[in-house]
C-alpha cells in the first residue's frame, strides 16, 4: 500500500512536464513562455501558467469595453461578434456583425476568423454582461484584442434595451456599513481535464466554459438578499463599499486583492460565490476568472444597478446606468446577412490602398500554424 502511495504523486508530477518552451495563444498576438517546472496539481500548473501570459484580471487592461458611440466611429476596423439568440440576430443588427453562438466561439476564433488582423474584435449580447464574461475568456486564452460592447444592444439602439426595466432601488435602504472579516482560509479548487500544462489546462476550461449558457450564471437581485448560501463578493474599493453593501458581503479590491499569493485563498471553492459590481459587467469578467479556476462562481444580474441605483446615479464615478447618456439610435440590420450592400462598398473604399491590420468586414482566413505550445 505504501508504495502504490509513492507512484501516485510521482505520476502527478510527470503529467505537467510535457510542454514545449512557447506557448502561443491567440493566433500569434502575443508569444509567452510555458513554465517548464513540475507541479503537484492542474491548479497550481494553471496558475503558474497564468502571470506567463499576462494574468489579465488583475492587469491595467482588465476589464476591456468599448462604448457603442466607439463602435458606430470605428465601425469599418472592426470584427463585431454578435452572441445574441439568432431570432435577435435576425430582428435586428449592427450592420457588419456576424452571428456566432456562444458554444461555437472557440472554434470560430480557432480556425474561421483572423482575429488580430482587426484593429478591435468586438463582442455585443443584449446588455453587456455575457459579452463581457466571453470577453474575459478570449482575452485570458490570448485574444488581446477583444472588447465588450458595454450595456449590449440597448446601447446601439434603444428600442432594444432591457436595462431601463431593471434597474432599481427596492433594496437601497437594507444596505450594511459594516466590514465583514475574511477570517477563513480554504484550500484551492481541484481541475481534472487530464491536459498535460498550464496553457491545455487553460484552453480546456476555456472550451468548457464556453459550453455554459451564460443564462444560469445570472443571480436575481431579490435572491442575492435572501439566499445565505452564497459567499458574496463586492467588487468595488474599500471606500465605495464602506458606504453600504450587500450585508454579509466581503470587499475584494478589483486588480489587486484576488491573485494566488493574495486573497484567493479566502474563496470557499465548495460554496457558490456570488460576485457583483456596479453594472454587472466587471463582475462578468471576474466570474469567467474564477471559473476557468474551478469556482462555482455567479454574477448579479445588473449589478448594483438592480437595487440602489439612484444612489449610484447620485454619486459620481459610480455607475449608475443612464439611459440619456448611455443608449444610442444607431440603424440596425434585418435578416441573417451581416452587412447591406452599401455598408460593403463603404467598407472595401475605406480599406483601398491602406495598408494596416484592417481586413474586409467578412473577415477570415484559416488560423494561421504557429509553432509551440504542448508537446
């Protein structure tokens, strides 16, 4: 019995040594350095394997939006991405845009679309909170270019918006000042998708994430007051959170406070982790964080947005969602095709003769073969 336990973790050790010197991720955006020591787990060789690469959530890029107004000015460099059911698609468009689901999205970057030749690959849903989830998964897998269009379709055009129905003010007066202690420490969540290195291990979750309706991540606001099975994550700084929370709730500082050798290890990987924001859409990028780590993460639905938003709108550089300054009446598309044929020749007359990273507004090209990665 005693030697059957000393082959077991030897054989742990041996699985994670498999990987070349290189890692490229994203279709060759960036080129990064696959960590080569041996590790004990899955986690600990994808958390080694995460700083390699850039480790975005905690980086000056987290999160990565883009403003509609952006969108309509940039339009013709611009790869949109609509993730939107295809009845939504179909009822109504950013001219340009293309249909993909999001179970399909890794595969579609992998070998249908050229990602890095677009000056921007834009990701637009309904509101702006799973275009920010996916956002966060291709930027962490090595898409560095990716952006969410913030507040999702109602932001192109208002007769599509689903925000000004949800925001509210039924909780603002059951909010807490108090400084809830995190006392506890907790062991890391355990991986298992039998890759060989941090950079598999990162694409495997990526692909298995990516497969999750987005849909049953979402937490209703009236649930977030009254379920105690959460562990609740307020991520705002410490002087917006002492002006009132979710009681209950633990402040984590945005960029700072959730890295390995940081406050991580405060994360109960057993309970559900329920993480909100202002808006709900950083909130998004931290959940596909802590997801592709194994979390049994969830975002609030609309954020804080959902139950003090005058308070936010009240009080500046807080967020709360206004619909004057933030929904726009930009023409939308009908029908399955991405474009209009006008919109094509604006497109192929801006691009003539230009030389830079702009592509036709079809897109494409395979992915291109790149060298490194796992053995």
């Amino acid at each position: 019995m005693k030697k059957q336990f000393l082959i077991i973790p030897a054989f742990l050790l041996l699985i994670f040594t498999s990987c070349e010197r290189y890692y490229n991720p994203g279709q060759n955006i960036k080129t990064v350095q696959e960590d080569t020591a041996k590790f004990a787990s899955e986690f600990e060789a994808l958390m080694r394997f995460l700083p390699n690469s850039g480790d975005y959530i905690n980086s000056k890029n987290a999160p990565s939006f883009i403003t509609a107004e952006e969108v309509n000015e940039q339009i013709s460099r611009l790869l949109i991405v609509d993730i939107r059911d295809q009845q939504s698609y179909v009822e109504g468009h950013i001219n340009g845009a293309i249909y993909v689901p999001t179970d399909s999205l890794f595969n579609h970057f992998e070998f249908n679309v050229a990602a890095n030749t677009f000056d921007k690959v834009v990701i637009v849903d309904h509101t702006g909170q799973e275009a920010a989830y996916v956002t966060a998964i291709l930027r962490i897998i090595g898409y560095d270019n990716v952006f969410a269009m913030k507040y999702g379709m109602g932001a192109w055009n208002k007769s599509l918006d689903q925000w000004s129905a949800n925001v509210s003010n039924k909780y603002a007066s059951k909010l807490e000042t108090k400084h809830n202690i995190k006392s506890k420490v907790y062991p890391f969540p355990k991986i298992n998708t039998k890759a060989g290195c941090g950079s598999e291990i990162l694409q495997a979750r990526a692909k298995t994430l990516l497969k999750t309706p987005f849909s049953k991540l979402l937490i209703g606001v009236d649930r977030a007051f009254t379920d105690s099975s959460f562990y609740i994550v307020n991520y705002w700084p410490k002087d917006k959170y002492d002006k009132g929370h979710i009681p209950g709730s633990y402040q984590y500082t945005p960029k700072e406070d959730l890295k390995m050798a940081g406050l991580l290890k405060t994360l109960p990987h057993e309970q559900k982790i329920l993480v909100y924001c202002f808006t709900g859409q950083s909130a998004a990028f931290l959940v596909a964080y802590l997801r592709l780590l194994g979390y049994n993460a969830f975002s609030l639905n609309f954020g804080a947005n959902s139950f003090m938003h005058s308070d936010l709108k009240a009080r500046e550089g807080w967020s709360g969602f206004d619909a004057a300054a933030s929904l726009f009446d930009f023409p939308l598309i009908k029908g399955k095709n991405p474009t209009d044929k006008a919109f094509e020749v604006h497109v192929n007359e801006a691009n003539k003769g230009v030389e830079s990273k702009k592509a036709p507004i079809k897109g494409a090209g395979k992915k291109k073969e790149v060298g490194g990665g796992c053995g």
